[in-house]
C-alpha cells in the first residue's frame, strides 16, 4: 500500500493546538499581562487556522460558515486569557 504525504497544514495545525495548550498552562500557572495576551493572540490565530480539526459544525452561519466543534477551543482560551487578565489586575492592585 503506497504511502501518501499528509497535507502541511496539518501539522502546521496541531503546532498551533499545542502552543494553545501550553499558553493556557503557562496563564494559569504564572498569570501575567503578556501570558493573557499571547494567550488571546494564539486562540485568535487557533480560531482562524483550525481548519484540519473543524469537527462538526454546531451553528451554521450560511453554507459556507459556521461555528465548529474545536472553535470552543479558541472560546476557551480567550477566557482562560480574560481570567489571566483580571488575575494580574487584581494581584497589581493588592500589592500597591
């Protein structure tokens, strides 16, 4: 059985999967402005870019568009990020 080559964006995909795991780690273990804002950037950049892993579409928009199963992800982790953000707010705040 021949082997056949596997799409680039694929792997290009499953890259941005696991730096959206580890910024979310890295938020909630060490909550600061920049982990929230790289956290919001990579699941903006997760929204955009999750073609290979869409799962089934929850909401459809029209034909063409619609809300996916692995954009719940990128949901996920722009709250993950907002927590982050008020986190860091509020600890800048207690130690003033």
């Amino acid at each position: 059985m021949p082997v056949r080559a596997v799409d680039p964006s694929v792997f290009y995909a499953l890259v941005l999967l696991n730096l959206l795991f580890v910024t979310g780690a890295w938020c909630l273990a060490r909550p600061t402005y920049r982990a929230a804002g790289v956290m919001a950037t990579v699941s903006f950049a997760w929204f955009i870019w999750n073609g290979p892993f869409e799962g089934r579409v929850l909401i459809s928009i029209n034909l063409d568009h619609g809300f996916t199963e692995s954009d719940i992800l990128s949901i996920l982790g722009l709250g993950i990020a907002a927590i982050t953000f008020t986190r860091t707010r509020e600890r800048r705040r207690y130690e003033e």
